[in-house]
C-alpha cells in the first residue's frame, strides 16, 4: 500500500523536441505526455536554475538529468554527443550524480551501449508497451516483441538500470495478454516499470480510430482491475513498480478526449487490493456483527478509499449496518487486521498474490 515502491532520485528532466521519434505510434501525441516542457535554450543554465530549485530536504538525493522527448538513441551518434557532453562538467564536481535516458527497442544496440556508459548514462528507460506481436502491429510500433526482449538483455549484461515503460488497454489487448506480457519481462529482472493505460489524446491515429468506433478504451474500474493484478504480479516477483498512471500535466488533461484517466490512479489500484484483504477477511470470519478494521495509520486514506468508496462496497457486500476503520501503530503497513467477538484475525497483503480476488 505504500506508494513510494522505488527510492527515487531527483529528476531534473530536459524536453529534447528535436528527438522526435521517426515512427509515430498509433497513441502518439507527444505533446500531451512530454516530461519536460519545451527544450531549454541553454541546457547548463536550465540545469543551474532546476540545481537551485532543489528542496533542501532533497539534498541528500540521487540528482539525475532525463532527457524525455521521443527516443534518445535514435539521434545522430554526433547530437547524443553533444547533449551527453552538457553534463560531464557536472558530473566531474558531483553535482549531478547521473543521466537517464528513453528509448524505443529497436533504436538501441550493442555498439552504442559503451558511448552512453562512458558518459555517465545510468539509467534507460525502454518503451516496450506490450510484448504481444498483434498488439505491437495494431498500434503501429514498428517493433516485434523478440526486439524489445532482447534489447533488455545487454543493457542489464552492462549494469545498466533498465526501465520499462508498458501500457495497457492498446487496441487487441486483453488482461490475459497483459499478464502474459509481465510474465516474459519478470525473468529478465526489470529494475522498475512505469504502467499505465492507454488514453485516447487529440490528434493521435487513435482518435481517428475512437470516433470510428473502431476502438473502444478500458473503463476506469477495468484498468484499476487490471493494474491491480498486474501489481500483486510484480510485488511477487520483487519486480519494483515506479509508477501507476501518467504524471499529471495541464497539456494532458488538455488533449485527453477518452481512457480511464485519472490523477489518482495508483491509489485506486492501492485501494482495490485493500479493498480485496478487507473482502477476504470478512468472507473467513464467523462474526460480521460489529467488525472493526485496523490498518496502519500511513494507510488509512487508502483502506478507507477514495470518498469512503471502500467502506460503502463492505457494507453492501457483506450487508453490514455498521462497520469501524481505525489505525494502529502496532499493525505493520500492508497488513489489516479484522476485530470482531470471536477474536482478531490478521492479514498481509502478499497472501492475495497466487490468488488475486
């Protein structure tokens, strides 16, 4: 139930414009759902001024530059240069302690890998989206599932940190398809993935294809059921999730036209699994006359879920007149414990991992 599943760095991110893909997705609207804004017109002084900005109670974190903004390793060998170049002065005095980079599968091999480590690259983050072939041809990729299995391999060969950036919802995807997918990229040990779902945005092919009727986006209660399994998934795996969901930007919300957005959603995700043990532990007890829940006090919001939306689903579904959420310290986080007459009955959130509700 805790969010913050991966220790993050500091991100000072750097919009590159001019690093546009060259094979536009049929989701694509990079405006939309571009990290960084536009390209700043000094790189140093951009970075000077985001060194400054950094709250002091940050300060003792990782500082990482990201360039976002279509797929890095797709520029000229000679613009990579350049960019990567901004940064050394940084990296020499400790000032920046690394760079992260996206990119597509089948604009990395082997013989850039050495470039990007001598210049301080830690981090590459890989737009897979799906490793299921139809669903790749349908959105218009432009790369095959076995491309972006085997871009991970050299990368981690080289201790690179690998990212994976996956959606879900893309047209011919299931949450069968889904979970296949997550069950080829887990041996190859990912050290975070970003999921979210597919949204339908402004001027993307998908738009076109949305108003023909020719593609029908996840409900929000879909994606959050989906997101759910695919979480306990990871979890079981120790594969660790960065982020649920897209981050939330006024260009987004601008150009969304349709898709389970919402600003929230990995506490929805949260929320169901809750929603899930407190199900659990009701179904197994012998006495539902006035059942207390406990939960940890940094999880209350979540148990009790958004708008009490937790509480009133164990009421109708258990028909309960009443029903009691507090917090307690001695509860450890991402366990409940249920209280009724006949004792308390404990927990945990991986017992829901071989058998999701």
């Amino acid at each position: 139930m805790d969010q913050d599943t991966v220790p993050r760095p500091v991100i000072i991110p750097v919009f590159l414009s001019h690093a546009e893909c060259r094979h536009r997705c049929l989701f694509c609207n990079l405006k939309a759902t571009a990290a960084g804004g536009p390209a700043p017109s000094s790189l140093r002084q951009f970075i000077e001024t985001s060194l400054q900005q950094i709250p002091s109670r940050h300060r003792d974190r990782e500082r990482q530059v990201a360039f976002y903004g279509g797929s890095f390793t797709s520029m000229e060998p000679e613009d990579q240069v350049s960019c990567l170049d901004e940064i050394q002065p940084y990296l020499a005095a400790g000032r920046i302690d690394s760079i992260r980079i996206s990119t597509r599968p089948d604009a990395l091999s082997e013989k850039i890998l050495p470039l990007l480590q001598e210049h301080g690259v830690k981090t590459v983050e890989i737009g897979v989206q799906s490793l299921i072939d139809d669903v790749l041809i349908r959105s218009n990729r432009g790369h095959s599932a076995a491309e972006a299995l085997s871009a991970i391999t050299p990368l981690k060969r080289r201790d690179f940190e690998v990212g994976v950036q996956l959606m879900i919802g893309l047209p011919g995807d299931t949450e069968e398809r889904f979970l296949h997918t997550l069950d080829l990229l887990i041996p190859l040990r990912p050290d975070f993935l970003r999921i979210h779902p597919t949204l339908v945005l402004r001027g993307s092919s998908l738009e076109t294809l949305w108003r023909s009727g020719h593609y029908v986006p996840l409900s929000l209660d879909e994606a959050v059921q989906w997101l759910k399994k695919g979480l306990l998934t990871l979890e079981k795996a120790s594969v660790p999730v960065a982020r649920i969901g897209l981050q939330p930007t006024r260009d987004l919300e601008d150009h969304l036209v349709a898709g389970p957005y919402h600003p929230s959603l990995s506490q929805l995700v949260r929320s169901a699994i809750a929603l899930d043990m407190a199900s659990r532990l009701l179904h197994l007890s012998g006495d539902r006359s006035h059942p207390r829940i406990y939960c940890h006090p940094r999880e209350m919001s979540t148990v009790r879920g958004q708008r009490n939306s937790n509480i009133l689903k164990l009421r109708d579904r258990f028909h309960l007149k009443d029903i009691f959420l507090g917090a307690r310290e001695d509860v450890p986080r991402e366990c409940l414990v249920l209280q009724t007459a006949d004792g308390e009955h404990s927990m945990h959130r991986r017992e829901l991992y071989d058998h999701p509700c």
